[in-house]
C-alpha cells in the first residue's frame, strides 16, 4: 500500500523493541467484545488508476459549468482563476502545514496571513480583520454574536435581504444563547421595508448585505446612524467581494462589523465548498472578535517577524469563555484569496469589478427584451432578479436540459412561497461571453413561449 | 541587535520578502482583462471612489513573492511533524488531483439536482464509507471543522433532548479535553463541568457517576483520549450516561488510533464528529480548510441539520428545507452542503486504502507511537504506563532542574530539523510533550527522531541550557516576541507616515 | 493608616478609610508572566466577595480576578489600558487594578496578612 512505509520486517523488529509479541498486544487497552476480527464492509485498497477512473465517472454526471452557459450566483461566484494561484496553494509548504503554532518555522502562513488580514480590511473598508472563518454564512453568525458581546443585548435584527442560508445559520445558532431574532420577510419582488423602524433600545445589531440576496444596493449610511444612535451595531454581510472593487465599501458607510464570503478571489464554487469566510471589525471591538490574529512583531535579532497573537480570546485558551469555538479556519483558501487579490492588484481588482458590472448590465438589457422576462433590479452589481412568466424552476429545468445553468430560482431557497416562485437570480461575471448571453436570450424565448 | 551577515540580509536560499504592500507600482497588475464594455452605471450613485490602497505586482513578482515565503514553512511534505493529536500524515495528490476535475471541483452549490448525480453520489458515498467506520447509522455532512461538529453534533443532542421535553443543563468534559470541547458546550447553551482524571490517565469512573443527574446532557470524550490512552470504561461510561437519559459524544479527533479496527458505534457512542482533515489525509492547508461530518445513532439521526442527501426513486436529492424532511432537522450549520472539496479527497484517500488499508493504518500508528515510547522512555519521563495508542505522552519531569523548559526543547528540535510535537497540552500533566508519529513515518525516519531527542535530552542534563535557550538559531526568524506582538497590536500593514512626519 | 490583605486566589486589597485599593500579588505576577491586558471594571459595577471582577491576561493564560471583598468600583487603573507591563514591574503599588467601597469590613477579617500569606504561597512553592 502506498502510503505505508513500513515493511513487515520494520513492523516485526518494532513490535521487538517495544518488547509485545503481536500488535493486539498494543489494542490491549480495548475491551475484547468491541475489537473487529478483520476489514469492515468495504472495498479492499486500490491503485491510482482505479480511484481515478472512478471519480472520472462521477465527474462525468455532472453538467461542469465550464462547459455550458452559466449564469448562477446567490452567494457563490464563478470567476476566472489565474493559473499561478492554484499552483501556488500547492506547494507543498503551504498545503501541508499545520497552523502556525511555532512561528519561526511558519513565517510563510503568517506573512500571508498577515496581507490577508490587510487586504480584507482595506477593501471592506475596516480597521481589522482576521484570518478567516469558515465561510460568508458562519462569519455572519459570528459578527451577530460579537455584536450580542459588544452591546450586551440580545436582540437581532435580519434584513430579509440577507442570504436565506445566513439568515438560517444566524437563526440556529442564536437560539442556544438566549438571543432573539426579528427577520422580515422579502416582498414579492424581493423588497423590504425599512430596517431602521425596528431597532429599538434593546437591539443588539442589524444585519444587512450588500449588495442584497435579489442583488439590490443599498446606502448603508441612514441605518448606520440610526443603529448608532440606538447603541446597536450594524452587521454587513457581502456574499461577492468582487463588488467591493466597484461599489462604495461597508466600512465608509458606517458599518461596525463586515461579515463575507471569499470564495470568488482565488477559490472555486466547488459545489458549495470550502469556501472563506471574512470577518473585519473597528480596531476598538477588537477584543470581542472570533478568530485567528497575527500580528508583527521582532524576533531575537530584531528582525520583522509574525506570530498568532491576542490568543486569549480563543478556545484553546480561554475554553468555555472563549470568543468562539473555532479552531481550524479556512487558511489555504485564503491563501488563495490573498494570491488572486496580489495578482489583481488594485488596478486589477477595479477592472474585474467593473468588467462584471457592465457585463451583468449588457445582459439585464438583453433580458429585459425577451418577452416573459422582466428585470426587476433598478440597482445591482453583477446579479439580478428577474420576473419570469412561468415558474422559475421549471424554467431553469428547461435550461438544463440544453445544457444552459440559467439562473437560480428563488423557490430552490423560499420553497414555502408561491409568490416568490416567478423570481430568478441572473449572475454574470467576466466569464459570461457573448455567445454565452446570446444561447440565454435564445433558449429563454423558446421556454417563455 | 545582531547585524545580519550580509548585504542582503538574505543567507543562500533563504531569501528575505518584504509584504507585497511594500513592493510594486499599483499601475501593475499580473492579470490581463478584456476590456470593460460600454454600459450604464447601475450603481445608484454608490460607486467606490478613491485608491482602494492594494499594491500592484507582474505574475514573475507575484511568483518570487510567494515561493519565498513557501520556503520560510515547515510542511508534513519536508519532513517529521509529530504534533500530538494533529494528525499530520502524508497527503496524497492523488486527492487533490481529483477534487481539481472537470465536473467536480467546478460545480455550483445550486445547479439543479439533475445536473449534479455525480457529486451527490460522492458525498453518498463518502457518507457510506464514514458510517460504515464508524459502524453508526447515520451522518451530518456540513460541519466545516472538527469545532464545528462538535457544535453541530451537541445541537443534534440538545434538540433530540427537547423533543423528550427537557434540554438539561450541562455537559461533563474531562479536564484533558481539546479546548474546543467547552467552547463548543457553552455555544450550545450549556454550563461545563469537568470531569477528573484517575492515576492512570483515564476518566475516574467513580467520580464521573457522582457528577451524573438528571441535569446532564451529554458527556464529552476523546477516544482515545489527549493522553494517547484508550478509555478502557467506555463500555461503563456509556451505561452510566445512557442510565441518567444523556448522550455520549465522542470527540473522534484521535479516530486515525482505531479506524478499521474498533467502531465507535460499538462502544455506545450516540455522535462523534470526525476530522477528515487528520485521520483521512486532507491537508491542513496551514490552518484550513477541514471538515468534520459528525456521525449519529440512531435515537439523534431525525435531528440532524439540513441539508442532507437522499436516494429516490428518480436519482439522488438534496433535503435542503425541514418540509421536504421525513425528519425534524434542528437547523442550518453552514451555507450550502458542505466541505465538498474535502470529502471529495478523503473519499479518494479511503477508496486509495480500502478496508484493508485503513486497518492498516491504526496499527502502524500505534506501532509508530508505541516505538517512541519505548525509544525514548529511559531519557524522557512517559507520564502513564504503555502501551499508548497512537500518540505518546511525556512531561517535563527529565527536565527537572536542568534549567531547559518543554519549549526549549521543541526550538532545539526545529534545528535539528524536526517540527517539534505537541508542547503544554493536554493540561493534566506538568511541561507536556506529545508526540503523534502517524502510519506514514518510516522506521528510519523514527530512528532518526529517537536518537535526536535522546541526545537533546542528555545534552539538557548535562547543564547546556544556555545552548537551548538561544535556539532556533538556523530558521528564518529567530524566537519571536509574542509579548510585544500583544501588548502592541499591529494586525494589518499601514502605509509610513509622510516623510515630513518621520523626518527626525 | 493603611493595611494590606491577601487572598488565596493572589489578590491583595489594601484598605484606606472606606476605600479599598485591589491589584494582583508580586508571586501571582511571576507566576503569570509578561501581563499583556487587563480588563478592568466599570466605575459603578457593584461585587459580592468572590465575584468575578477583571481579568488579567498573559500571552498563554487568561486568569479571572476576583472581588476580595463586597463593594463597588469607585475607579479603575486606566493607566494598565496602555502599560500594562505596570502588572509585572509594580504589582503591589503602580500595577494596582481598580478601588472599591467596602461594605463589609467584617469580610477582611478572614483573610491574610502580608506574614500569613507569605507562608501560604511559601507552601505552594514546595
């Protein structure tokens, strides 16, 4: 077997040196009744060439969409991957190490980490961030607890433009601490009133996304300030970062807390994960935060170094009364994030941010001109909502079946709303072609006929 | 401060990289776009105006910028990294070659179910393979980490104990516990009360029964525990928990000590979450990404989160909302279904191992373990009888008097090439050093190890503190002051004051 | 006239008219190592003896203090928030944590004195 490097001769003068005759000699601590005579009911091992063929066929199920037309979004972003950062997080020394426990032997995580920590709080426009959560719906529940921490309140408010999977996670994750939940649900085309009318005294935070689940915008700034002059925090949730190269940034309309997903800078889709989640605060809720810091400091010599610090804040220290219960994070997906932003540059990062939007708006004209379809964003970054005539998840069926991922119908995440279930996301981002818009429009009209 | 010892600061290969903040032109960028169409704005006037403040680097840049740093690593890929209950095993790339295909690691989370059988048939069948390991019926798929499964796996128990109408109060946790284990209780609502340990490193039976009432929830073990040693009472432990209407849940951090060869169903075990990123090879990436499904019996399978994936008469389906559920799902841990990049590599290391292969591993870890033991026993001070299971405990007991800590020893340790094992955990013995050698270190490999730390050893009692206490010496950076870096914050790059400011 | 007393969780309160001053002792200080934080009471919180009252933190350790007596916070050392290295240099004077009231002066009686506590952390050290 491939993996073991111990022969059988290894293992006889081993087991000698221990000074045991047989390996059930070391199992000695496990009842006899519960130790298995031999293999479980599995394959026995196989060679490369075999895994690989059938994880070729398994592949082969499924529609990739790097062969069809894509249009899908709602909280997780196709873009193009330059070449050089998936062969940099496979490097060996970054894939294979363990988090940075001893740093003089991990200056490479922890410089990465620590341009990580900057990159994030610069685009969203924060004081401090930390070196990643799981991901955008796990980050967002953290921010509310945070919040429930700063303010020492208990009362949470969730925009009913928020993610329903973050909005279901916060909910979860909420309740077992005493904390109650007000959370609107969207209009029928997506809307909701205003958040600001249901902050009272007793609010912990308000949690907000930008641009919102149906893709809207929003200035932040009013609700910023109403949440400030009720003493509650306001919880910003951005589920694509790439709009952070385009669009006005949490942190400079007043955000306390920016909670997101990472996945479009450097990480694939890959069906749902692992993804990154973002968490970046101001510098004065610093000690609430969860999560992982580094931080600069000197070595011996008075070199620039970088180590984990403010540890007292996590489990492995503070156990029962730590900030929060994780440990292992997303390191090499940030990792990812980090190369891709380093690549994209700041004149890059604008371009791909501005290449999606006006991407996303040629193809809203487009739809909007196909009859049974209407756009029904005034705003949006590089998704949309559209009304169809028909119901949206058979219309998404159809497109499948010739070989087109459409869009996301809004009852694959609202089943229990009929009026919801004309409504389609539209994503497009820089790898949207042409030809790729034009097979949406054509298919579109055949199905809306 | 010593001045370096050349014009560079750069020794050979090691090379010094500045942040990439501090190099560039932002009018560069490694990525070459088409251009931006011409379109209306439909940003509502909130357009982000200003420099952003991000550096600007050519591909070549960006390639030296991080290859540098690279080498500034230690990784289980150059050599010996023994860090008790870490698992840190050989990686195959195998894995990653496959979570890279076509079809695979490109999919969206919301393509219709129609266009994604493959991938439900993976994590069916990742799912197949973890159950039938751990002989239990049933499994959470979505926890993205072993905290988050603990978290996960005690929200499970709590909901299946209010649906018997009393959620109870509090959950045992032996002092020796991963520190996640509280943390995780205490975001589940629960208080945390510890249990103590005997003389020989196990849970103290008596005392664990005198803390059971109808006020407990759960008890929380590792198993084996952070001692290396299997509870011998489990089969008790799980009577007397059961006895009071609690769960028992298993902290399955330790599973790669008896994969194959004992399942924790059998031991009455109602939930344990597993580290795929330990026991089934997925790389820790630095510090990230895991997963860690938690699998159920049968009494808390109706309660686990959604999604989960179903066989139906039409293919494979996603639960994703409690109507579609013939269970009562407590709620959502995570967005989406899951680590799916990290199942698809562990699916790939079990199928790689077989059931053969992976009986194999348990024992040649706890072979390796049991080599260091006794390898190291007469120079070391082991701080339980053997035999360990697959890592081995010391305290710093042979250190007496020498005037070198357990960290000196693991900084000689990283000069000599090693990584060094586990320092100050678990926390029920004095100076701790565990040691986990894992099934893919060669014999030679251990030999090496042995002799190494044995000649630490023998150079610390022969009074060569000082020697100790200024290592490493031969890393990039030397000891890094961790006092300063917390009294004084400095989390994020800024850029220098104007010049005006900082002229002296 | 001013008299200091000790507790066996290593805090020391030193009583001056109704105000006692509270801090950490020089053993608790070595013990902890390099102080890194120290987070403080609010003026106005109120304590029952043993109550959870600051927390003093190392690189590795976090440690709860706790209120030597029952009383309020009348202030608090701001000058930790930004030298804490105060802790390590002077724990029983400059490093001193937060002034309360004393309710209850009955509750100083059981505790030590600067010669019975250093008998008592003489005996933790053998």
């Amino acid at each position: 077997m491939r993996y073991l490097p111990l022969t059988d001769r290894d293992r006889r003068d081993m087991l000698a040196a221990i000074g045991v005759a047989g390996i059930d000699d070391l199992f000695r601590d496990v009842p006899p009744a519960v130790r298995l005579d031999g293999p479980v009911d599995l394959p026995p091992h196989q060679g490369e060439m075999a895994v690989e063929r059938a994880f070729a066929a398994w592949a082969g199920q499924n529609l990739s969409p790097g062969r069809a037309p894509s249009f899908l979004g709602a909280g997780a972003y196709r873009h193009h991957i330059p070449a050089i950062a998936d062969h940099l997080i496979q490097r060996g020394e970054f894939l294979t190490a363990y988090t940075p426990y001893q740093p003089e032997v991990s200056q490479g995580t922890l410089q990465y980490l620590f341009e990580f920590q900057t990159q994030v709080a610069l685009i969203t426009g924060m004081e401090v961030a930390n070196a990643s959560m799981y991901d955008g719906a796990t980050a967002t529940s953290e921010a509310v607890l945070m919040a429930g921490r700063v303010t020492r309140r208990n009362r949470v408010v969730l925009s009913a433009g928020l993610h329903p999977h973050y909005r279901e996670v916060a909910r979860t994750n909420l309740g077992y601490l005493g904390m109650e939940t007000v959370a609107p649900e969207p209009d029928d085309d997506g809307g909701e009133a205003d958040l600001a009318a249901l902050v009272d005294d007793a609010t912990a935070c308000v949690v907000v996304q930008n641009p919102d689940f149906f893709g809207r915008l929003h200035d932040l700034s009013a609700l910023a300030a109403a949440c400030q002059a009720a003493g509650a925090l306001l919880v910003c949730a951005v589920t694509e970062v790439v709009s952070l190269g385009a669009v006005k940034a949490p942190g400079d309309m007043g955000a306390d807390i920016v909670a997101a997903e990472g996945q479009s800078l450097g990480n694939g889709t890959g069906f749902g994960g692992p993804h990154v989640g973002l968490l970046a605060v101001r510098q004065k809720h610093l000690r609430q935060m969860p999560g992982r810091l580094v931080g600069e400091t000197a070595d011996a010599d008075g070199r620039r170094g970088y180590v984990l610090t403010l540890s007292t804040r996590e489990q492995h220290i503070r156990r029962e009364k730590a900030t929060s219960n994780i440990c292992t994070n997303s390191g090499l997906c940030a990792l990812a994030f980090n190369i891709h932003l380093t690549l994209l540059g700041e004149r890059g990062f604008r371009h791909l941010a501005a290449l999606n939007h006006a991407t996303a708006a040629g193809l809203a004209d487009r739809l909007a001109a196909v009859d049974g379809v209407t756009v029904l964003n005034d705003t949006f970054f590089n998704e949309f909502t559209v009304r169809l005539a028909k119901p949206a998840g058979a219309v998404v069926e159809a497109l499948a079946d010739r070989g087109i991922l459409g869009g996301v119908p809004v009852s694959r995440l609202y089943p229990d709303r009929p009026d919801l279930a004309d409504l389609m996301l539209v994503a497009a981002t820089e790898t949207v072609t042409e030809d790729d818009a034009d097979r949406l429009c054509a298919a579109l009209k055949e199905v809306l006929a | 401060m010593s001045a370096p010892e050349t014009f560079t600061g750069n020794r050979g290969l090691q090379l010094e990289e500045p942040l990439t903040f501090e190099t560039g032109d932002p009018a560069l960028s490694a990525v070459d776009l088409p251009p931006v169409p011409e379109a209306p704005d439909r940003l509502g006037g909130l357009a982000r105006e200003g420099e952003i403040g991000l550096p600007g680097l050519s591909e070549p840049q960006v390639m030296r910028h991080y290859l540098r740093l690279s080498q500034k690593n230690y990784a289980i890929d150059a050599g010996f990294y023994p860090l008790g209950s870490c698992t840190m095993k050989h990686n195959p790339r195998l894995n990653e070659k496959v979570a890279r295909l076509p079809g695979l690691g490109d999919l969206h989370p919301l393509q219709p179910v129609s266009t994604v059988q493959g991938a439900l048939a993976v994590m069916d069948a990742c799912a197949h393979w973890l159950k039938t390991l751990t002989g239990m019926p049933a499994v959470a798929m979505s926890p993205a980490a072993g905290a988050h499964g603990e978290l996960t796996g005690l929200m499970t128990i709590r909901a299946a104990l209010e649906a018997a109408g009393d959620a109870r109060a509090k959950v045992l946790v032996p002092e020796s516990a991963h520190g996640t284990n509280p943390a995780s209780a205490h975001f589940c609502g629960y208080g945390v009360e510890s249990i103590p340990a005997n003389d020989r490193g196990r849970v103290d039976l008596a005392a664990f029964k005198d803390k059971l009432g109808g006020d407990v929830a759960a008890v929380m073990l590792t198993n084996p525990n952070t001692c290396g040693l299997f509870e011998d009472e489990i089969l008790e432990i799980a009577e007397a928990i059961h006895g009071i209407g609690g769960y028992f849940y298993c902290d399955g951090a330790n599973f790669n000590a008896i994969v194959g060869r004992v399942r924790p169903g059998d031991l009455g075990i109602d939930c344990m979450h597993l580290n795929l990123h330990k026991t089934f090879s997925t790389p820790h990436g630095g510090g990230g990404p895991g997963s860690g499904p938690v699998v159920l019996s049968a009494p808390l399978a109706p309660f686990a989160p959604l999604p989960y994936v179903v066989h139906g008469p039409d293919g494979f389906r996603l639960v994703e909302h409690a109507a579609d559920s013939d269970g009562r799902p407590f709620g959502r841990v995570k967005g989406f279904h899951g680590q799916f990049g990290v199942f698809v590599r562990a699916l790939a290391y079990m199928m790689s191992m077989g059931s053969d292969g992976l009986r194999q591993v348990s024992e040649d870890a706890v072979l390796n373990a049991n080599y260091l033991l006794a390898g190291l026993k007469d120079d070391l001070s082991p701080s339980f009888d053997g035999p360990c299971m697959h890592e081995v405990l010391f305290d710093d007991h042979f250190l007496r008097n020498t005037g070198v800590s357990t960290l000196d020893m693991a900084k000689a340790l990283i000069d000599e090439g090693f990584h060094p094992m586990t320092m100050y955990f678990p926390l029920v013995v004095h100076g701790a050093l565990l040691m986990e050698p894992t099934e893919t270190e060669s014999k030679e490999t251990l030999d090496l190890f042995i002799a190494t730390v044995r000649d630490l050893a023998r150079r610390a009692k022969a009074g060569e503190a000082d020697s100790f206490h200024a290592a490493p010496r031969l890393t990039p950076r030397r000891r890094l002051d961790e006092t300063l870096a917390a009294r004084k914050p400095v989390l994020r790059w800024t850029p220098p004051a104007p010049a005006a400011d900082a002229a002296d | 006239m001013s008299d200091t007393y000790y507790t066996r969780d290593h805090e020391w309160i030193r009583v001056d008219g109704d105000i006692g001053t509270v801090g950490i002792s020089e053993y608790a200080q070595e013990q902890l190592g390099d102080v890194v934080f120290v987070e403080l009471p609010e003026p106005g919180k109120a304590f029952d003896q043993g109550d959870e009252a600051a927390v003093v933190e190392s690189v590795k350790a976090a440690s709860e203090i706790y209120a030597p007596i029952t009383g309020a916070v009348v202030e608090a050392n701001g000058d930790l928030d930004d030298d804490p290295s105060k802790v390590n240099a002077d724990a029983e004077g400059d490093g001193w944590f937060f002034r309360m009231t004393v309710a209850d002066p009955a509750e100083l009686e059981d505790m030590m004195d600067g010669n019975a506590y250093k008998a008592y952390v003489a005996e933790l050290d053998d």
